[in-house]
C-alpha cells in the first residue's frame, strides 16, 4: 500500500513536472520568434478558471432558445457585431459566426458562393492561402490560380484575361486581403472594375482577410478591402492579430446569402447554419475578451505601434545593407534569405529565396534588433 501511494505521488510530480517544463519551453519558443504572425501581447490568464468548464456554442450563434445552455452566445454576437463594424458590413444585414480559422471562413465563403452560383469559377491569386485550392477541391468547384504582380498582389490584367476565358460562367472571385507571404491587399473595388470589365454580372466576391482584415480599415490610403467596398463573404482569423490562446476567426457573410443554406437544413427545428455542429465555446470567449478590452482604438493604436515598428525594422535591415522591401501599410518585412540557422533560431518563413517577419503586438525594439545583429554577424 505505502509503495503504491509513493509511486502515485511520484507520478503526480512527474505530471507537475513535465507541465512545467512544457510551459517554460512554449514560452521560451514564443519569446524567440519574430517571422510568425501571432501576437503576444494580450495577457489571456484571468480566463483561467473558464478552461476548467465545459462549453458547447453548438449550432447558430442567434439561436440561443436551445436545450444545451452552457454556451457563450451572447458574446460571439457582440465580436460578430464587433467585426461587421470594423469591416463595414450591413449592420442588421450581416450575418456570421466564430470560425476554428480562417481555413474554415473560406470553406463556408466559397461554400456560400458555391450555393449561390453551383457553377461558378473560383478565381484567386498565385500568393492566396493553401487553403483556397483545398477548399476548391473539397467542395467540386474549379479553380483558376492568377499571377501575382511582383509585391504578391494579384496581377489584374491576367485576372481580366483569366475571366474572359469563362465569360459564359459566374465568376467567384478570392480577393486575398493581406497574402501570407508578403501582405499583399489585392483591391475588391478594382477587382469588382476588371469583372465588369470582363463582361461577367454574375460574381461573388470572397475576402480572404486572415491577418490584415484587422487592421486595414485603419491603413492610410483610400482603397478599402470590406464590404463596403463590394465583398459578399469575409474571413478573418482571431489568434493572429489579437494571439488568442488558441486558433479561431470569424466568418461573415450579406444575411440574404446565409439563410439559404441554414433553410436547407430547417427541419432539425435549429438552423444549422454552420461549418462544423459543436463549435468551442472557449475561442469566442477569447475574442470578446480581446475585442471588449481593446474597442476599436485599441486595435488602431496596437496596428499603429507595429506598422512604426516594421519600418524601423525596415531601415535597420536597409542600414545593413541587406535586401528588404515592404508593402504600404503591412506589418510584414521581406528580406533576402538568411542562412537556415538563422531561419530555424527565428522560425521565419522562406520561399524563393525571400524571407519576412512579422512585427505583430509582442515583438519589441530589442527583438528586432537582437535579430538585426544576429544578420550583422554573418
Ligand atoms: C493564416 C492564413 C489563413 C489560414 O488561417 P488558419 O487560421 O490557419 O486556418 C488563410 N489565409 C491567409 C491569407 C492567412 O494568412
């Protein structure tokens, strides 16, 4: 009996142990990176108490008559309300709900506009997400990948050239709002003049704003990449921008385009509106967190603080003499490569000989610069 309760014992501080260590380590990776776009400013700990709760947003955020009751619907309404605002959707006319991600905001984005135009042509540039071709291919629609101009926008005289080829089908077209290797915008307003264009009246328009759909109603500059300038689905993910602990987004989509596919499945007496049935409770909590704590000026003075600190990290990369660029606006810095050591200390991304990091709310001055030494050396 007494060697049972030692080893017991024993196993439970092995259990705190290895939590321990774990942490540390998660924590010591989060504190290195500079190339990852998740932030890590926003202190999440004073949810603690909820991950000891169950939660179950299961089914249409708006149907809150339900039997299962331990959910947080209330609050997924106020950061669905939250993001229709920042991103200039119909109030009253918009209609949407907390995503696992954003690869799951384009599957419902492209499975509304599939519902709306079943043959329809998806259409989205060389720099979207992998998850665009995926999604294509999960739902039977076609997909045509465009050229992108060199800054990773999408190339709108081969977008122009593309659509003529299909002029006699609907056109589905992904505006890519912030693309995840340069942060490129491509432009709906411009895109919505090329399918006119085109000759094509029959289109979708799906913006693809993971990271930037943030923080780009608060770019200095005209364009506009929402609703108001002409998309009918959006998707934006949660944990970037705002690093909730765990991966979530918001779709949103013009209510008229929604309530065809939740009335398609009325007779479970619930409108199962959405992508997946149980749904966390816990990520929509997370975000009304981030949102209810921040407002709206807070998100303007976090994108405000990072865009001075991509520049600065902009000019001392320039300073060094090594190669690097920025589109207008983004948080994200393109620079030449560096070696794989370096690539792997700093976990950053790399395709065709480019490299980028990210200055999202956590990384500091010091970082940056700590990183810009790291390349002095070599
Ligand atoms: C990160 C990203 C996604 C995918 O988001 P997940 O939340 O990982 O599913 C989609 N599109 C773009 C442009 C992204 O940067």
């Amino acid at each position: 009996m007494q060697r049972i309760i030692v080893q017991v014992n024993k196993l439970k501080n092995n259990i705190q142990a290895e939590l321990d260590r774990f942490l540390e380590q998660l924590q010591g990776e989060l504190g290195q990176f500079i190339g990852f776009p998740v932030a890590t400013d926003i202190d999440y700990s004073r949810l603690a108490p909820f991950f000891n709760v169950f939660m179950n947003n299961i089914g249409d955020p708006y149907d809150t008559a339900g039997l299962f009751r331990a959910h947080c619907k209330d609050k997924e309404q106020e950061v669905i309300g939250f993001y229709a605002d920042l991103l200039d959707a119909p109030r009253g006319g918009c209609w949407g709900y907390v995503t696992s991600g954003s690869t799951e905001g384009n599957l419902y984005g492209l499975y509304v506009a599939r519902e709306r135009y079943p043959d329809g042509i998806v259409f989205y540039s060389e720099g979207a997400h992998y998850s665009i071709a995926k999604n294509c291919h999960l739902l039977g629609l076609t997909g045509v990948a465009v050229p992108t101009q060199e800054n990773g926008e999408i190339d709108y005289l081969m977008l122009m050239a593309k659509l003529a080829e299909h002029r006699d089908r609907p056109a589905i077209v992904v505006a890519t709002v912030g693309t995840t290797m340069t942060e490129a915008r491509d432009d709906p307003g411009l895109i919505r003049i090329v399918l006119a264009g085109a000759g094509i009246a029959q289109y979708h328009i799906h913006c693809d704003a993971a990271l930037a759909g943030n923080y780009a109603c608060f770019i200095d500059s005209t364009e506009r990449y929402d609703f108001g300038a002409g998309a009918d689905t959006m998707a934006v993910s949660g944990y970037k921008f705002l690093g909730t602990p765990m991966p979530c987004g918001v779709v949103l989509c013009r209510a008229e385009l929604a309530r065809p596919i939740a009335d398609r499945v009325a007779y479970i007496a619930n409108p199962d509106s959405t992508i997946s049935g149980s749904r966390s409770g816990h990520a929509p909590l997370a975000m009304w967190y981030a949102i209810t704590a921040l407002r709206q000026e807070g998100f303007q003075r976090r994108y405000e603080a990072s865009l001075g600190l991509a520049d600065y990290a902009l000019r001392q990369l320039q300073a060094l003499g090594w190669k690097a660029w920025r589109n207008p606006g983004a948080l994200t810095v393109m620079l030449a490569a560096p070696p794989p050591a370096l690539r792997y200390k700093w976990q950053l991304a790399t395709a065709d000989g480019w490299s980028h990091v990210i200055c999202l709310p956590g990384v500091t001055k010091q970082r940056v610069d700590a990183f810009v030494s790291d390349l002095r050396a070599v």
